[in-house]
C-alpha cells in the first residue's frame, strides 16, 4: 500500500509551552526509533486529523520533516486526545525500517447487510473489534473489510481464520475467536400489573373508618351538638 503523506516542521516548543501551539491549530508530536534520535515535530491540525483518519493506527505514512534529507516512513504509535473535546493533543510516530516486521493492531470494518437480520428479525453482533497483524512496513493496511451478507441465518458467524488479507499480511489473532454473529433480537417482556388505587394508599382493616370518614363524622357531631 502507498505510504500516506504528511508534512512537519522541526518543533523548538517543549514542556509546558507546548498549550501556545494547540492555540494556533498546531499539535506537537515527535518521531522515534531505535536507528535514530527523537525528533521533536509539529504539524497542521487539519492536515494531520486528515491523515490520521486515513491511516489509522496500521497504515504507513510518509513525513516530511523540513530541513531532513529523506521522509521519514512512518506509522502512529500513541495518540492522545483532549480529555472533553476529544480533539488529536499530542501524537508519537514510529519510524520504520523497509526491510523490518512491523506488528500493528488493525481495526476490523463491517460492510453489506445480512440477509438473516431482514428475514429473520435477528441482530448483527460484533464482538471483536481489531485484530493484530504483522507485515513489511509498505505491506501494512488501515483496516481489514469484513462482509457480512454471508450471514443467511440466525447463529451464522465470522471469526478471525475466515478473514482474507492481503499477500504479505499476516494476522496473529486467534483464528478461532469470533468476530461477528447474528442472534435473536432480544425482546423485553412487560408485565402489566392492576394497581387498585386507594385513597389512602393503604387498606382499611375491618371496622376501620378512612380519614375523610372520621373527619365527616366529628363535622357531624359538632353540627348536633
């Protein structure tokens, strides 16, 4: 897959300043590997938000660091949001080597209808989310399609060992887990109960007068007195 291209400037801004950059729409991050030293980087909040959405956590991008010879190849490796409006706050970058195995999660996107929640009323249940793949740096991918109008009836499934990647991708999840099922849509039974309303909310035992019983009968004993 083509590497993903972004640009960075060389950041000076550290520590607490760092708060001054997100003001003007700039998020700090740095590019690290064992083959270099850590680069302190910026970059544009929208050009970065946009590459990130492409690439994910598992794709391979291109950054270009002004003032550096070469890009440096690339995949995101910690992320950071803002706590309440979740925007990108901070970002680190791996840099790769060409001829190394990279090991990445990569997330699992559903697509088509199936059949069994049309026909049979049953409900799509996705329990796994990613799975974890290894692959050469260029060989990597954002996300892995699974097709879901296989599932003809209630209790088909799809996991892990019937998914299909692409040459060079190797999945090391477990083969066996399932990644999507279709099941009864779970139907929540009411009861309806009587409620006979009491004026007083309690019953009245044998014998007993309610309150506006006892009140009219003093009211009448005052009158004939």
């Amino acid at each position: 897959m083509e590497a993903i291209q972004l640009h960075a400037e060389p950041r000076t801004v550290i520590g607490k300043k760092v708060k001054l950059l997100r003001h003007k729409d700039i998020i700090p991050g740095i590019i690290y590997s064992r083959h270099i030293d850590p680069i302190a980087v910026q970059f544009d909040k929208r050009e970065l938000t946009t590459a990130l959405n492409r690439a994910g956590t598992s794709a391979t991008l291109q950054v270009e660091v002004t003032g550096s010879a070469e890009p440096y190849l690339v995949i995101f490796r910690d992320i950071q949001h803002h706590t309440i409006l979740r925007d990108v706050f901070h970002v680190d970058l791996q840099a790769l080597s060409l001829t190394e195995i990279v090991r990445v999660p990569v997330n699992i996107v559903l697509i088509g209808i199936a059949p069994a929640v049309e026909t049979d009323a049953g409900v799509v249940m996705q329990t796994l989310q990613e799975v974890e793949i290894e692959a050469l740096p260029l060989d990597l991918i954002p996300f892995i399609e699974v097709d879901i109008s296989i599932l003809t009836e209630i209790g088909s499934s799809i996991s892990v060992g019937d998914l299909e990647v692409p040459e060079g991708v190797t999945i090391l999840s477990n083969p066996d887990v399932t990644i999507v099922q279709v099941t009864y849509e779970a139907i929540e039974e009411v009861e309806e109960e009587e409620v006979e309303e009491d004026l007083l909310g309690e019953p009245l035992a044998d014998g007993e007068e309610g309150a506006e019983g006892a009140e009219g009968a003093e009211d009448t004993e005052e009158a004939e007195s």
